[in-house]
C-alpha cells in the first residue's frame, strides 16, 4: 500500500483543473490549511497569486510538492 500525502491529492486536483482561477480554488484553501511554517506558507499563497498562467501554477504546485516530500534540489 503506497501513502500519498495531501499535498500531492491537491496536485492531482490541479492539474485536472480548466481554468487558472478553479486551480487556484483547490490550492490556495490547501496552503492556508496546511501545517507548512508560516512564513513559506504565505509566501506559496502570494505566489500562487501572481501568477498569470495554469500552466505556470501547475509547474510551481509540482515544484511545491517535491520539495515538501523532500525530493527538490
């Protein structure tokens, strides 16, 4: 049995998204809820703010995911 954490439930929820505002609408909620420190939280939510394209938020969620599980560089 393979334990996949939350975060990576929300990616999936992303990438399945339409449109950049319905991505926002899974991640954003994800990340005020989350027990990432404080600091990187906010961080995370007002970059997921600013950007402009799905395609973008879907490269920055991944990238969020693999170093939350402790694979980014």
């Amino acid at each position: 049995m393979q334990i996949e954490s939350k975060l990576s439930e929300v990616i999936s929820q992303v990438y399945a998204a339409k449109s950049l505002t319905e991505a926002r609408d899974v991640l954003i909620p994800f990340l005020e809820a989350s027990k990432i420190k404080e600091s990187d939280r906010k961080k995370m939510i007002e970059q997921t703010r600013k950007i402009s394209q799905l395609g973008l938020l879907q490269y920055y969620a991944t990238n969020a995911l693999l170093k939350y599980e402790g694979l980014g560089l």
